[in-house]
C-alpha cells in the first residue's frame, strides 16, 4: 500500500523551500560579500584610530 501523504505538512515544506530559495536569491542579489565586510571594518578602525589620535586634551 502507498503511504498516506498529509498535505498540510506537504505544503509547509513546499512553501519553506520556496522561501529558502527567495532569500538565497536575495542574499545573492543585495548581500555583502565577506570581503567587502572585511574591509570596511578595516576601515572603520583605522577611522577610529585616527579621531582617537587626533583628541585633543581638555584639562581645566
């Protein structure tokens, strides 16, 4: 005999997958890429660094 098939849970998954599908296209389409996420932190440090070096001490 066939197993019966609950077509509810058939059609979370079917609909899980298609979602799963949207968002890669998605992170594909508008994410960043690591590299890119390593050199604006890169950046963010080093503009960091320089503000912190170029503080002026206020002591009254």
């Amino acid at each position: 005999m066939v197993e019966p098939i609950n077509l509810r849970q058939f059609r979370k998954r079917k609909k899980r997958a298609e979602k799963e599908k949207t968002a890669e296209e998605n992170r594909n389409k508008f994410g960043i890429s690591s590299k890119l996420k390593k050199n604006s932190k890169a950046n963010q440090q080093l503009e960091i660094s320089r503000l912190d070096g170029s503080k002026l001490d206020n002591k009254e």
